[in-house]
C-alpha cells in the first residue's frame, strides 16, 4: 500500500497551548514509516511546520503520490501529545486542502485517543486511532478494517464503532530512526536549551516512554502512559546518525527521563549535548554528576506545589521536603548549566511564599517559572475527578473551566486564548 503521513504547518494564535511552538521532529510518523517500510509499503512523509510548506504545497505533494491512506496527526510532535492544542483547526484545514484526495484519511493523535467521537466528526477523516499509532496503522495498511482493528474508531450511520480502546506499542525494541539531510539541516531548534545560541542543528529522541507516576495534572491515561525504556543498540544507533548528520544537541522527549546509568555512560564519550525533563527527587548526588559529564546541558524538573500538601493533592507521591528538592536543585546546577524548576498554580500555595523561593533559587543559578495554571486535559486524572469519563462535549468543557477559572495565563501564550467554538469554526461547518 502507498501511505501518505503528513504534519501539518501548524500555527497557534488564540490558542492556550502550553507547548513550544518550533517545529520538532514528528517522532510518532517516524515510527510509522519504520513500521510500514518494515511491512513493504512505500511511505512519503511530509512535515510542513518543519519544512515550512503551506497546506495546498502539502496537498499537492500528497496527491501527487497517489496513495491509498493518508494519516495526518493531531498534534505537533509526540513531544506534545500530553499538551496539545485542544483545537482541530490545523489538521481539519489539511485535510480540507486534501479535498478527497488522500484516500482513507486516519486521524492519529490525542484527541482521537481520548474523544474519538468528536475528533471524527470534527475532522471529517475515515477512522481515527486511538493511543500510540505505529503499529495501529501498520495493521490498517496490511488491510486490517478501521472499526475492526484494535485502536480505532468509525462513524457507521453517525454512531461510533470502534474496537477496543486506547493501544500501547511494545516500544522497547524500536528501530533506529532516520530523517532527510534537508530535514536535519532545517532543525536549527534546540528545545529548552537556554545555556548558549544553537551553532549546529538540533534534534529530538525517545530514550523511554510513558511514566510510572500519576499526577492528577498529566495527560498521558489514553496514550504513552505505562512506562517503557528502550533497548539501548537502536537508542544509540540512531544518536549516532543525528551526530553523523551534524547534530550537536537533542532533548530527549522522554515523560521522565529516569536514571539510565548505561546509556548515560555511551553518551560520556560521545559528542553531543542534550535535555531532558525528570523528577530531581529520583537522583542522587552520584548520578546527577554522572548526567552532566554526559553532556546534559538543561534540566527540566517538575516540582509543581512548594508544599507537601499541594505535592500531595497532585498526587506526586514525593517523599522529599521542598528544602531537600531545593538542596538537589542547587547540587544539580554545579553539574548542568541550566536547571529549572516547574511550577504550578496550585491553590493552596502562597503566593509571597512562591515568589521567596524562586528568587532564592534564582540567587543560585536555578531558574523556577512563574507558576503555570492548570487545563484539565480529557487524558488526565484532573478532567476525570471534575467532569467524570470524557465524551464528546469534553475538550469544550476543559476549554469552558480554564478560561472561567483564571484570569492570566501561561507566560508563552499570547493574550487571552480563545473559546473553543472560535478557534474550531471551520470544523463545526
């Protein structure tokens, strides 16, 4: 079968998108085409946010290709799966540049993951899959029936039809990913690295997937949500493609980055720097000096509430005091030259107290964000113990709680996001 994947060229005014707005490597179609390539399918794999082409450049690529089953994502990046736009403006606009002409559309993602009901009709596409898509559209390529294969979902006469629910990879033995020199060439992003200017491309890879935690905040429960560690050969394989590309940094797309002591011993001698976003209460001394000879040059830990109480509510099960946290961010930052701290909104948190503890930190070299508040995504423990199992009203209820809930918002959002409605005006018809 001849298989279109596409990533749209996406864009983000209005939106409350918490995510970074570079463009990424499109992890999730890399696995696909290594699945379907595997199974002797022809795969043409496009990426207009990266390579900055417009939906009817797209569109013209794809029905150039003529293939029988195009699959578009939902969102930028496996890397923001857990934090996506909640609007389907991006991928419904691709498709409609399709005009038909795709074949069987598939919509893979995590708003078809959670809502698959209202990501089919909103989207118009054949089938949606839900959870991790690789080997989901692997079988529909072999001729699997969408409804029929295990992960996805139909409309038969306006009705949802699917089969089973939300699927997981077996992810471990993925194989070592490859992307086009002009791909590579173009990714001149290193994500969350603030330490110096890119001098050299970026890229980004998966080292493990899924989280053992359950944080009330995380949107994971529908896709990449048990926790996996790749097989190290393909991990280091593929690291030393991107270095033979000229890659001098990745970040490492990883739910929690968790101590790896082999693979951090590979990296020692290899030259590349890299990210990573982890619990700094998982580390010891021992093993954070061990991160940073390995060429770790950004730490992202999630700290969320400076109480126990608050680290408590949001089930974090953390069994360190916010001064122990605080000790092995400041012994952290001798190893890595940027660590920060993530913060939540939480309620019960005071603000002057917020405001000691991150100037505190700051006075030694560790950087602590400006409390983020909360959108309760339909995937996480949150949306479920406000509004209960999600339906087909679900991303429209988050949206409605989070605009009516806060006044100000995340520091990368520009103004106050939109209602969902008008930011999906074209996907209501």
């Amino acid at each position: 079968m001849k298989v279109a994947l596409v990533n749209p060229p996406w864009t983000f005014e209005g939106s409350i998108y918490f995510g970074c707005r570079e463009p990424h490597l499109p992890l999730e179609l890399g696995y696909t085409r290594a699945a379907l390539e595997r199974d002797g399918h022809a795969v043409l794999l496009l990426d207009g946010h990266l390579m900055g082409q417009s939906y009817a450049e797209l569109a013209e690529a794809v029905r150039a290709f003529r293939p029988e089953m195009t699959v578009v994502t939902t969102a930028p990046s496996y890397l923001f799966w857990r934090c996506a736009p909640p609007e389907l403006r991006v991928p419904r606009a691709m498709l409609d540049a399709l005009a038909g002409s795709g074949g069987l559309t598939v919509a893979v993602g995590p708003h078809g993951s959670a809502t698959p009901g209202a990501t089919l009709r909103k989207l118009g596409v054949d089938a949606v899959v839900m959870g991790e898509c690789e080997e989901v559209v692997a079988a529909l390529a072999a001729g699997g029936v969408p409804g029929v294969v295990p992960g996805t979902a139909v409309l038969r006469d306006g009705a949802l039809l699917q089969s089973g629910g939300p699927q997981a990879t077996r992810f471990t033995d993925q194989p070592a990913l490859r992307w086009p020199e002009e791909w590579v060439r173009r990714h001149h992003h290193h994500h969350h690295r603030f330490d110096r200017e890119a001098r050299a491309p970026g890229a980004e890879v998966e080292a493990s997937r899924g989280c053992p935690y359950h944080c009330t905040f995380c949107a994971k429960i529908d896709f990449r949500d048990n926790y996996r560690r790749r097989d190290l050969s393909p991990l280091l394989a593929e690291i030393d493609g991107l270095i033979a590309q000229g890659v001098e940094y990745v970040y490492f797309i990883d739910e929690i980055f968790l101590p790896n002591r082999p693979l951090l011993e590979a990296l020692v001698s290899r030259p590349i720097e890299f990210g990573v976003q982890t619990r700094i209460d998982l580390w010891k001394p021992e093993m954070l000096a061990l991160l940073g000879r390995a060429g770790c040059v950004s730490i992202e830990a999630g700290v969320e509430s400076l109480t126990e109480d608050g680290r408590a509510a949001l089930d974090k099960r953390c069994r360190m005091t916010t001064d122990e946290l605080a000790d092995l961010l400041v012994l952290a930052r001798r190893h890595v030259p940027f660590v920060q701290a993530n913060l939540l909104e939480v309620a019960d948190d005071d603000v002057a107290m917020v405001a000691s503890w991150r100037e505190g930190l700051r006075a030694q070299g560790v950087w602590a964000n400006d409390p983020v508040p909360l959108y309760p995504y339909p995937s996480s423990p949150d949306y479920r113990r406000l509004f209960g199992a999600p339906d087909d009203q679900a991303w429209e209820r988050a949206h409605r709680h989070y605009l009516g809930q806060f006044n100000r918002f995340s520091e990368i959002q520009d103004g106050r996001p939109l209602p969902l409605p008008e930011l999906e005006r074209a996907c209501l018809g």
